[in-house]
C-alpha cells in the first residue's frame, strides 16, 4: 500500500529504508517530500541503467540522474581519428573540444603517459625513532612487495603489482609522522580498491616494524606517477592571426600568475576532462581532486596548461596532469552506457583513454582561452543558454527553438522575457 504523500510525515529516521526496494524508497520519499503522481512516475523511469543494476552501485537507490553524452569530433590523437562521447549537463563544452580539434586536425595532439602506478599511503603515529624506523621499513621492501602482491594475483598476472616503497617522515601539528608509500601498477584499473586492500593489509606489520601506531590506510589522489600528457600546434592562420595567438598566451600568463583566475581556467580544463571520465564510468572526484592537487604542487595553485610560441610563430599548447582512469573496476565495466562510450573510443588499455582525456582537456582549454581573448564566451554560449531559459519559461517542442531565437535577437536572453515571448507566440 503506499504511504500518503501529502507531506505530513517529516522525519528522516525511516527505518530499514535501505532495505526496501527502490519503488518502496520512492514511495516513501514521496511522502516525505509530497510527490505528486507525475513526479513519482518521472523518477521511477530509470531509463536505460537497468533498475537491478543502479540498486547495487550505490545505496538506498530511488531513482537516477541523466546527463546528456554529446560527441566531440574533429580529434586526431597520436594520429588516429576519435569520436569521444562526453557526459554533461553543461552547453558549449562539446563544442569547445569539436572547435579546438578542427583548428589543430592537421597535426592532431600528440599524447603520452608516465605510468599506471598509484601510491597508497600508509600513516604511523607515535613512532619513537622515526629516522631509524623509516630505514627499517626500507629494508623490509621484499616483505612488503609479498603482502602487496599477494593481495593481487590477477593484477600480478597481468603485469601489475607493487613497484616500489617510499617512506617520508612528516613533521605535523600532532608531532612526527611516518608516512608509508606503496607504489603499485595497477594496468588498466583505476585502482583505488587494489591499493587500499594492499595499504590494509600491509599496515599490521608496518606498525611492528615502526614501533608505532598505525591509523589511516588508503590511496593518494595525488596519483602524480599517473600522469598524462598532451601537446599540439595551432597555426596563426588557422585560429585568426597573431592578435588571437598573443591573447592566448597572455590569458595563460595571468592563469599562472594569479590562483584567482587559475581556478577558472582549471575549470574550465575540467569540464572536458570529467565529461569523459564521467562517460566512461570513471571516478570524476578522483580525476578532479588529483588535477587541482597537481596544479598547486609548486607551493601556489596555478594552470594545468602552457601556452608559447614556437620559432614558426605558431601556438603550442601542452598540458599534464593526473589521470587515475581505468577500463576495470568501478562502474566502467558494469554500467552499460561507460562500456558503449568505451567502445565509441575505441580504447583497450587505461593509458589510452588516460591520453584521450588529457587531449580533451587541452582542447577545452585552448577554445576557453580563444573566446575569452575575443569574442568572450558569452556569444558562444547564449545560443543554448537561450534555450534552456526559454524551457524554464515553459517553451515544448518547436517553442524552444522559436523562443531561444527571439531571446538572442533581442539580446536578452532572461526568463521574463522568454515568459512575454512564448504568451505572443501562443497568441
Ligand atoms: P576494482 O577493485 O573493482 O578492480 C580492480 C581489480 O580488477 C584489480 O585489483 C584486479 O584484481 C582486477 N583486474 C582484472 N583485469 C585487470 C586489468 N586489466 N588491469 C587491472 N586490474 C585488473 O577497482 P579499482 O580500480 O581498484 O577501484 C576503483 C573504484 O574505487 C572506483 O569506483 C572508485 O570510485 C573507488 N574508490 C575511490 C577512492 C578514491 O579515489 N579516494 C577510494 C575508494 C574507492
């Protein structure tokens, strides 16, 4: 029987809530929240994640979220054409990467990576002689790579596995640390639950060997032995003369001189790059805390890209950043959508898609930069701006269209306005 849904029951405390069925939840929120039938009905379409599968991936599942997947073309990487789907809810960031390819097609972006290894971190407290512990954990390193490797069979199977021990010792608030680094490949995983079982595993032994006490055991997002690289070349002809090259560079130059901007630029980096990562079913939080951690590593928070000008007088942009991405683990392989994008791009190992996304990133960045140096982004982005206004002013169908072109022609693209359009038109 369904509860009431007039609003009357408030409280939070419902118990057994994440043992029910997603429609019993539904139902139970709707009369929290006062859902009426239609609204019900909405959330209750899953769409195309099959509901068994979204109540397993994370808890007390109700309903889900879609955003749309656009597809930027015009992308040569390590000369090959890619399609790549991107994930957002947010307009002109497809474009962006479709106008930035199409610019640079002829040499395309040139991509690398330093590795697939992430670092676990493994926090000692209360160490009596840190200096002498630190080395009797060196020396323990054939110890520690068996625990870690025996964690892993499969991973060792398919070449990956520990590589390497750092130990540092952290002068805190709450006196000395000792900081235990696993470095372990993880190939084609993300990682994140490789390591932390290794971090846990390890720990016992590696508070016997300190002569400490051992609290936190969990990967680093910092993931800077993961790093992915891209570069490419713009002619002045192809983007508009030297003028629009020299804003560029100068719009770079203020990004790493001033944290303030540098936020806003990064942004605007990570609104191509979490659209992919997102996409694929990757973990967007992970990619985006590495990102602006590695961007603040020279002790002040500055651009993820570089900008010159080469001896031909063209553009070159390049950027590097971290990019814990895999084919494995998470929701890549199980949500049906990140394995089809997965197939649009064509990759089969981490380092790959790890190079796309990179590339991406450069894209968005030189097309961000383009348009603030000229036109501003503003002429870009009222096209579709204009048509989300002229929904929210209650345009259907052919409407939007009709409503969004007034609101340009106008130049006044507010809900007011759409409002007094969209009575005319009905009229
Ligand atoms: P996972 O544990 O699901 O899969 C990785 C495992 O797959 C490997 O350990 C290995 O045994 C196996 N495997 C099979 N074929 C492989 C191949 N070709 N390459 C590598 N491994 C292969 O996933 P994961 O990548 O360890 O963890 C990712 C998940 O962890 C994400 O959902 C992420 O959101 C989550 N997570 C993130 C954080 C964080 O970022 N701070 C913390 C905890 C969990």
């Amino acid at each position: 029987m369904s509860a009431r849904r007039d609003g009357a029951n408030r409280s939070s405390r419902i118990a057994g809530f994440h043992r029910r069925s997603p429609a019993e939840r539904l139902d139970l929120v709707a009369a929290f929240a006062g859902l009426d039938d239609a609204e019900v009905a909405h959330l209750a379409d899953m769409g195309n994640l099959p509901v068994v599968l979204a109540d397993h991936m994370i808890e007390n599942v109700v309903a889900t979220m879609n955003v749309p997947i656009g597809i930027a073309t015009n992308l040569k990487i390590d000369g090959e054409d890619v399609l790549v789907p991107m994930a957002t809810e947010e307009s002109s960031v497809v474009a962006a990467v479709c106008n930035a390819g199409r610019q640079s097609y002829d040499g395309g972006f040139t991509t690398s990576v330093s590795g697939t290894l992430m670092i676990a971190q493994v926090q000692a407290v209360d160490v009596p002689d840190p200096h002498a512990a630190r080395l009797r954990l060196l020396e323990r390193r054939d110890d520690i790579k068996a625990i870690c490797d025996a964690c892993d069979p499969l991973l060792l199977k398919i070449g990956g596995g520990f590589r390497d021990l750092e130990v540092r010792i952290l002068d805190t608030a709450g006196g000395a640390m000792l900081v235990t680094h696993l470095i372990v490949d993880t190939r084609d995983a993300m990682g994140a639950n490789a390591v932390n079982t290794m971090a846990e595993a390890v720990a016992p032994r590696i508070a016997e060997w300190s002569g400490g006490r051992v609290f936190l055991r969990i990967l680093s997002n910092l993931a800077d032995r993961r790093l992915a690289r891209a570069r490419a070349v713009w002619t002045t002809d192809a983007i508009g003369g030297a003028g629009v090259r020299d804003g560029i560079v100068s719009a770079y130059h203020f990004a790493e001189a001033d944290p303030y901007r540098a936020a806003t630029h990064n942004k605007g980096i990570m609104n191509g790059i979490s659209a992919v990562v997102l996409a694929t079913g990757n973990d967007t939080r992970a990619v985006e805390a590495g990102a602006h951690a590695y961007a603040a590593r020279n002790g002040r928070y500055a651009s993820l890209t570089h900008y010159e000008i080469d001896a031909g007088g063209n553009l070159c942009g390049s950027i590097e950043l971290p990019l814990a991405v895999g084919l494995i683990g998470g929701a890549t392989k199980i949500h049906p959508t990140a394995q089809a994008c997965l197939k649009i791009l064509g990759v089969s190992t981490a380092e790959r898609l790890a190079r796309i996304v990179a590339a991406v990133g450069l894209a968005q960045n030189f097309s961000a930069l383009k348009a603030l140096a000229t036109t501003g982004i503003q002429a870009g982005h009222m096209g579709l701006h204009a048509q989300n206004v002229a929904m929210m002013a209650g345009a259907i169908g052919e409407e939007i269209d009709a409503v969004a072109r007034r609101l340009v022609e106008q130049k006044a693209v507010r809900i007011d306005v759409a409002q007094a359009i969209l009575a005319d038109l009905r009229r």
